[in-house]
C-alpha cells in the first residue's frame, strides 16, 4: 500500500482525513511541521496532505521540503480563508492543488484520486533533442533486440516486453512507439502497481458522472487519451482481475466502456506491455488470465540483462560517466583498467538502472580522477555475486540472501528495487 501524509495541528482534522484514507493508503498523521520532517526523512509517500497555517509554523515549509525529495510525493494544501494566495504560489512550485477549509471529504478524495492516476512519472527516458531513443550498445544480445524491434515496430501487433528490472524494458516500449507510424501521436506510459487496484480501472478506462461516490463530473481515462497513439501498460501483472477483462475486451473488440458507461467507445490504440513477472507462471497459479496472456503475448520482446551483454557494459558506464559529468558540469573521472575488468565481471542485478547509479555516483565522488579499486563499492568486488552469465533471477536472489546474510532492506538497496518488489520476488521463488 503506497503512503499517505497528513500534517496539521487539529486532532480532529487528522484523525477524521486518516479515517477517509486507510483503505486506499497506509496513512501517517504529524500535529507539527518538525513531525512531517522527521517522517519525511524516514518514510517515502506518495501523498502529503498539509494545513499551511498551523499555529506559528506554516504548513509552506512542508510543502517546500516534500517537493525536494526525489520523485517527490503528491502534494495537497488546506487552506482556510485568506490564504489562498500563498496556495496559488505553492501550485507553482509544483504543489498539486488545494483544497478549502472546510474540507469535503468527497472532493478531497477525488483529488487524490486523480493526483494518483496522474502521478506516474516514467523515469526521463534517455531520449535525445531529435526526439529519437537513445539506446546504447553493441553485443549481438543488442543487436538482436535492435533488429526485432525494428522489425515489430511498425506493425499493429500488441507486444509483450519481458526482462529483468532495470534493463530497459520502458526505453524499448518508446523506441517501439518512435518507429511506429504513430509517433507524432501520443505515447501513453501507466505504471500499474503504482496505483492503487480500484484506481486502476477508473485511471484506465475512465468514468462516467455518478459511477462511484466521488464521481462527480465524468472522466477520461488513459485509453482514450492515447487515442491513435501507443498506451504502455508497465507492470502488467500487478493488474486485478476484473481489469483484466476489460482489457481483454478491447483488444477482441477494440472498444472500451467508462466504468459507469454503457456506450462501448472505439479505439484505435496500440498495446503494449511490460513485466519482470513471468506471466505463465502467473497463469499457471490463476492469478492472471490465460486467454488474455495469450492476446498479451501475440509477440515477445525479451530485453537481454546486461549479464547476458557484457561488451556494453564499458561503452555505457563510459556514456553516462560523460552525461553525468556534463549534467553536474564536473571532470568525468578515468576508468582505471582493474575498476573496468571488475565492472565487466560484475553481475549487475540491477541492469542498467544500477550501473548508471554507478557512474552517477562515480562522477559526483571522484570527478576528474581515475577510479581505483578503493573507489568502488565493495559489492562490485564480491566474488559470489560476480560469477556466470546466464543464471536466472532464482539464483542470483538466492546469492545475494546468503551475501547479505538474509537482510532484505539491503538487497533491496543493493538491486534497487522497492522492498515490496523484493518480497513479491522472494515470494515467487519461494525464498522467503
Ligand atoms: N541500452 C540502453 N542505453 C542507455 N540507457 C539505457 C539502456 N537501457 C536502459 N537504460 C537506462 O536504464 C534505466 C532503466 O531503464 P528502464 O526504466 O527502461 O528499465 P525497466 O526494464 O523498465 O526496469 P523496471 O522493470 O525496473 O521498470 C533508464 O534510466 C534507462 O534510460
Ligand atoms: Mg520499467
């Protein structure tokens, strides 16, 4: 369950919006601004729900924090008579929106509904000023996921992309939208498990006035927007069932229906569709709809770990090492040939997502130097997890639960994952 932040110094306040919100969000309350810093520090949330005048402090100074952190929280302000001037200035700021005290709970929660349904912010695809995906590599792994997606790309077929975490799977689903003939049209990416299950249904299909409680005025959703143009499903195998067979209808049908809607709307969208889950074994277990899997998977993309690559290896550390330098305006620092051997034999369980975290980290710490073995983390020079190319998601968590012996914040640390999606994967293979 995503987090969800209320700060204000009224007791009833709090407890009546926590009240609202537990079903969605696990929810966390602060009487004082000093309070939502402490948990600011500690918890990551999706939503920060502040008063701004909160006797002598002021509720700004959450905002100004939240809108810091990295990926920052949706941001909500309540605002009582007079200070709705102050709230405009925090909108621009990045602040979401603000409500009016007195708050009604309806036309908060819709927001946040909203908020939360807009909120998916794909990582800044390395995509360059032509507007072309900027896909870096050479081993004939790369090459061969180059040539399918160069051969799938202008087809109408819905494509399946599969791959570990980090591999590039959102940055294949863009360069096969920019290939297509559909690329002055929109490229609608969703995050499935971000969202919340119900939020889900209603972000995708969208609704009709009245369909829910909240429902006020009707909505779009994600469908529709991508009209003509390309909607990426990421994490396909968080969805639940019921918009499982919704999805299925469109591509039997290519009509959708707003939740509350009897009018099917026809589409014209591509499909495609990313997971780290392997979907047949999801299938297998009932949690996933085998005739949808199979419309899923008219065609498999398979993005290759950089394990499986390793001659990219060096070529990308040394690209983001440059963009990283040229970001931050600093030296990139050398690579000195035994750091380059060990980032070749390393098993980066984290892909590319990893290894640029590696050159970022590498430029900010030791820009205009070379890199020495003393230089880099002591993970990369772990043994057990620098071994073979073709071991399997399996076996490398099981490496790295004896490597850390069993501490799962680390590996999560370590694979960059979100707790949650480690214990998902420990769950899958049994491992915890
Ligand atoms: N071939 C590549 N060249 C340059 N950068 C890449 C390449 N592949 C991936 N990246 C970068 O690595 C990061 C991770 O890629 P991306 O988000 O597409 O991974 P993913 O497979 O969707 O991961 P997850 O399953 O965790 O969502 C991004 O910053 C992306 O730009
Ligand atoms: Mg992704």
């Amino acid at each position: 369950m995503e987090r969800l932040l209320i700060v204000d110094d009224e007791k009833h306040t709090r407890d009546g919006l926590a009240q609202a919100f537990e079903d969605k969000f696990d929810v966390f309350t602060a009487s004082s601004p000093e309070e939502a810093f402490r948990l600011l520090d500690t918890e990551r949330f999706a939503v920060v729900i502040t008063d701004l005048r909160m006797g002598q402090a002021s509720g700004m100074s959450v905002i100004d924090k939240t809108l810091q952190l990295p990926n920052h929280p949706i941001c909500i302000l309540m605002t009582a008579y007079g200070t709705i001037e102050v709230a405009v200035e925090a909108m621009k700021h990045g602040a979401y929106d603000f409500i009016s005290k007195p708050i009604q709970l309806d036309q908060l929660e819709s927001m946040v509904d909203r908020a939360m349904i807009e909120r998916y912010h794909p990582e800044k695809p390395a995509v360059s000023s032509d507007g072309t995906s900027n896909m870096l590599g050479s081993s004939p792994a790369f090459n061969r996921l180059m040539q399918q997606i160069q051969l799938v790309a202008p087809t109408k077929t819905t494509v399946l992309i599969t791959g570990e975490t980090g591999t590039g799977k959102e940055l294949v689903a863009h360069q096969l939208h920019q290939l297509s003939v559909r690329a002055a049209e929109k490229f609608v990416p969703i995050h499935c498990a971000a969202l919340p299950v119900n939020l889900l249904e209603s972000g995708l299909f969208g609704y009709e006035r009245g369909a829910f409680t909240g429902a006020l005025q009707r909505r779009i959703g994600l469908f529709e927007t991508a009209q003509n143009g390309t909607l990426f499903l990421d994490e396909i195998g968080e969805i639940d069932l019921p918009t499982q067979i919704k999805l299925l209808r469109f591509l039997e049908t290519k009509t959708i229906e707003r939740v509350g809607g009897t009018q099917p709307i026809h589409l014209d969208v591509r499909l495609v569709c990313a997971t780290n889950r392997n979907l047949k074994t999801e299938v297998e277990q009932g949690r996933f709809r085998q005739d949808l899997y199979y419309r899923l998977n008219v065609v498999e993309i398979h993005v290759p770990s950089l394990r499986e690559r390793r001659e990219d290896i060096i070529p990308l550390v040394q690209h983001y090492l440059k963009v990283f330098a040229r970001e931050n305006h600093l030296k990139a620092p050398v690579l000195s040939p035994e750091v380059a051997g060990v980032l070749e034999g390393y098993l980066w369980p984290g892909n590319v997502r990893e290894l640029r975290n590696f050159a970022e980290n590498a430029v900010i710490m030791h820009a205009g130097n070379t890199l020495g073995l003393s230089d880099i983390n002591a993970k990369f020079l772990a043994p057990e997890v620098s071994i073979g190319c073709s071991q399997d998601e399996a076996s490398m968590l099981r490496q790295m639960l004896q490597k850390t012996n069993g501490n799962k914040s680390e590996i999560a640390r370590l694979l960059n994952i979100p707790r949650r999606t480690l214990y998902r994967k420990l769950q899958k293979y049994k491992l915890l």
